[in-house]
C-alpha cells in the first residue's frame, strides 16, 4: 500500500520543478506573443528584421526571456 506521499520527494520536486519551468516559458511566449506586442508588433519586426514571421518572433521572445534569466542566476 503506498502513503499517500511520493517515495522519493526531491525526485518529485525536480519534476515538479522542471514542469513549472517548462510551463513558464511557454506560457511567456504564448503570452508576449499575443498580447503585449499586439499593438506594436511591426516595430518588434523592424527591429528584429523579421516580417511575417511568427516563428521567429516567439524564439527571439524565448531567447529574451533566457537572457533574463541567466542575468538573475549567481
């Protein structure tokens, strides 16, 4: 009969982290994405010298999104 509780917590905990990594990130993308550079999605483009290209704008979205994160790590 199991506990009710994982066997192993801190394997749980690194899935559980790493799920809730991967979810921010996407969720990021998805959201930056769509919302907050709706209005000034052909200045983003022009800077980035991509047009019509959703593809490229979410991976330059995530590779931002890295960047800050790598800034905040020790």
């Amino acid at each position: 009969m199991s506990k009710g509780r994982p066997e192993n917590p801190r394997l749980m905990n690194g899935f559980l982290f790493m799920g809730l990594l991967c979810f921010f990130i996407f969720f990021e993308i998805v959201y930056f994405g769509t919302f907050v550079f709706r209005n000034r999605k052909k200045q983003f483009y022009n800077a980035f010298q991509i047009k019509n290209n959703l593809y490229s704008f979410s991976t330059n979205t995530f590779y931002l999104f890295v960047e800050r994160l790598g800034s905040k790590l020790p």
